[in-house]
C-alpha cells in the first residue's frame, strides 16, 4: 500500500463558543442567588467592577465623557467594544431604583437568628440538667453520636470502649437524654423510639404497645385481619391503635435545622395580580447593582503617560466588564420574556388552581418567545416563581398530557390532582382499586390506563387499597 502526504480542502461546520458567550450561557442559567454569587467572584477577578451605591447624574457622566474624547485616528489604534457603554451609560437598560433613606432605627429583636440544630437543643438541655460532671461528659459524646433524624447511631458497648467506662453509666447517661425534648430522641432503633413516646406521652394501650413491638412490618403492608387473628382481637380494635401510632413521630429529629439543608427558596420571578391582570416582577434585588470603576477609564486617554500593556489589560477588562452587564441585562429580559408567555398560556391554571394546568413544552415556548429551545430550557432551569396559587419551580409548567375524548390533553399534574380528590371522596370501607379509578376517568372522558394510575398513586404517596381499607 502507497503512503504519504496530500492536501485536501473540506468544508465543516462548527460551533465555536466564544468566552463571552459561555459566560451568557452561565449567567443565563443561574438563580438569583447564584448570580449573586457569581458577580461577587467577578468582583474579585475583574478590578473595574465596583458596587453602585449611588445613581450619578447623566450630565455628570456625559460631561465626563467629553473630557476624555480621543481623535478619531488615535481610537482605531484600539478595539473599544466599551465606547458603547459608557455613551449609553445606563447600564444597558438595568432598571435604576432611586437611593431610600431608611431612617427607622432596628432593635436586634427585629434580625432572624438562625434556628438551633438537634444537637445544640439537646446540649443545651444537658448542662441546664443536674447530672454530674461524669454524666455529661458521656451525655455529649453520645449527642454527637445521634444523626438527625434523633437516632443514636453506636452501641452502648462501643461508647464504653471509647470513654472507658462501663455500659451502665453509658446506659445512665443514655436515659437521660432520652427524657429530653424531643420526645423519642436517643432511640437505638424505631420500635425503642415509638416507645419512649407512648411512654412519655403517658398512653395505656397494651394493643398498641403489642403493634410497636411484634407487628410493625405487617401493619405497614395493611394486613390487619393477621394481626388481629394473632392478637384475638378485633380489626376494629387494631385499626383504634395503629390510628394512635400514626400520631407518633418516627423521626423525632427531622424538625431541626441541618447544616446541610438549604430551607428557604428566593423567587426569581414575582407575580401578582392587580385589576385582573397579571403583572411580572423580575427578582433582581438581591443582585448587586454594578458599575465600572470611573479611575480605571482614564488610563486610555492619550493625555495619560501609559504604556500599550497597561491600556491593553485595561481596555480588555472594560469589554469583560461591559460583557458581563449585557449578560445580566439579557437575563432579565429572556426571563420577562418567558415569563409573560407561560402566564399567558397557563392562565387557566393561575386563576382556578391546578386542575387546569395545560400540557406544555418547551418546544412551542420556543416558538412564541422566538428563542431556541435549549435558551428557553437555561432561562427556566433553577428559577422559581411566586404565583397566587403558590411558589413553582417554572420547569413545572412544563408536563405532559393524556388523551382525551374532546380531542384534547390534559397535563398529568391535573390528573394528579383529580386522583387525589377521587381518593378523599371514596368510601374508606370499600375503597376504590385502580382498575375502577381508571374507569372513573374514562366517565369524565380521560383514557388513562390502570398501570398509568398505578403510577401516579404512588408518586403522590396514595396506599394502595389494602392499606386505605377502614373496618
């Protein structure tokens, strides 16, 4: 075979993307407190972003710009992308809000404190108790040692090892803690936990004592007729008790603060309606209003003794500057934009609630707001908005649908709710099974399969028939 070298001319399509429009694309998709935290990294990178505090007036800026007006034959010498910026100077269209005076004074009374977690509730409990120094030092090693759900998570042999002590005093110190709020707390396991509850909350029902210890597993599968043959009671009666275990807390701890957690949501998106009409907010407060810093621009006056470098590293930070400002701005108008057209499609849903959610994608989005798909996917991606049928993640208006007999859809969040309502309707004695729910459906002319409901009861968490029987 004859080897060597030839040329060949080829043409090919690529997508080059640019640092400018890799940041847009980054910026675009961020929340509202991921942006901050993002300009808030440019800040560091970037020494011509500064914080805007105050509004300077136009003629101020205009005046300075006409000190600093080079020739025209000196200006080609450079790529001034940001000469458009500063003749603007409006920062490319970000709304400016006038400076309020808060003149009010605020007591410390009036600042959130952050929630305690479980351990700092129940160290606080333990050195306002009266134990003695040796208790407590057990007492914390056992509270770091319990996760938060309120489980002990060592065994009481592997906590005398490591303290060097006997089991006793750790089964002592244990006690102790076990009498703390929450009640439950310090439980090796769910049925030691169940029973400190029933315990503490002082119920006499040797039925439900007899659940907690022997029948946890089948009365989670609903197999009442079993226990009850094994108890010699009732069903009734087995139903009264596992009514009062289903008012214990299996999780005493789940109701702390964790590190880990992140327990507050800041819409990007307001909503309200004024006059039956609704008007869209664009959540930029809790963004920082920049600016470019006024020092660094008369660096590229000619009247200045700079050398090319310095202009050059001055003038590529002023386009990265004035980049990062047309981003944001973008932002905020492809978020208006889609916004407004979700509110006009699914305004059946906003002011009747979520049985008239519409199937929707992103695909006819797309087309109404004359943007890519993959844009309207960024714009929407970790962005909540504030409705007045509650805070949504916006990718929830976005579902799927079933078939009807009109010849149209309906979105699968309002079939959701449709079987929650049949559900709470039912007659808990004879409780409906999936094949009659599905039939119920086609009765209101949606053909919804038995499997299909099936799924959707157990994505909303509906027991199956079995265990929603009452006797």
């Amino acid at each position: 075979m004859r080897m060597g070298y030839g040329l060949n001319v080829e043409q090919s399509q690529k997508l080059i993307m640019t640092p400018e429009l890799r940041q847009a694309i980054t910026v675009l998709q961020l929340s509202s407190l991921e942006l901050s935290t993002y300009i808030e990294q440019q800040f560091e990178e970037n020494p011509l972003l500064e914080l805007r505090e105050e509004e300077v007036d136009r003629e101020q800026i205009a005046a300075a710009e006409d000190k600093q007006v080079e020739p025209a034959d000196e200006r080609k010498e450079y790529d001034l992308d940001w000469e458009e910026y500063f003749h603007d100077s409006s920062d490319l269209g970000m709304v400016r809000q006038e400076r309020v005076q808060d003149q009010q004074d605020y007591g410390y009374e009036n600042f959130l404190f952050k929630t305690p977690t479980l351990s700092e509730h129940l160290l606080f409990q333990l050195n306002m108790s009266s134990c003695q120094f040796r208790d407590r030092i057990i007492g914390e090693y056992l509270i770091g040692n319990i996760d938060e759900n309120g489980y002990l998570r060592v065994s009481l042999r592997e906590v005398a090892s490591k303290l060097n002590i006997n089991e006793s005093e750790a089964y002592r110190a244990l006690n102790l803690i076990q009498s703390f709020d929450p009640i439950g707390v310090g439980a090796r396991d769910l049925v030691e936990c169940l029973l400190i509850q029933v315990n503490q909350l002082g119920i006499e029902n040797d039925i439900l004592k007899e659940l907690i210890k022997e029948h946890l597993v089948d009365l989670s599968k609903g197999k009442v007729n079993r226990i009850a043959q094994d108890l010699g009671i009732t069903v009734q009666e087995v139903q009264k008790a596992a009514d009062i275990l289903k008012t214990l807390d299996p999780k005493p701890g789940r109701n702390f603060a964790n590190p880990n957690d992140t327990r507050y949501i800041v819409p990007d998106i307001f909503l309200e309606k004024v006059d039956g009409e609704y008007i869209i907010l664009v959540n930029d407060g809790t963004i920082p209003r920049i600016t470019i810093n006024a020092a660094y621009r008369s660096v590229l006056s000619k009247d200045k003794n700079f050398d090319t470098r310095t202009r050059r590293f001055v003038e590529s930070k002023l386009n990265a500057a004035a980049w990062l400002i047309r981003s944001i701005e973008q932002r905020r108008l492809t978020l208006y934009k889609v916004a407004k057209c979700l509110v006009e499609l699914q305004r059946d849903f906003l002011d009747h609630g979520v049985k008239y959610l519409k199937p929707l994608n992103l695909k006819k989005v797309a087309a109404l707001v004359n943007l890519h798909e993959s844009t309207v996917s960024r714009a929407t991606s970790n962005k909540y908005i504030q409705t007045p049928q509650g805070v949504f993640d916006m990718k929830y208006f976005f579902s799927t649908g079933l078939n009807n007999s009109a010849g149209t859809t309906t979105s699968a969040e309002s079939i959701k709710k449709m079987l929650q309502e049949i559900v709470a309707a039912e007659d808990a004695r004879l409780p409906l099974d999936d094949q009659k729910i599905s039939e119920l459906f086609m009765q209101k002319g949606i053909r919804i399969s038995r499997r299909t409901v099936a799924k959707y009861r157990d994505e909303l968490n509906i027991p199956a028939i079995r265990k929603r029987k009452r006797y």
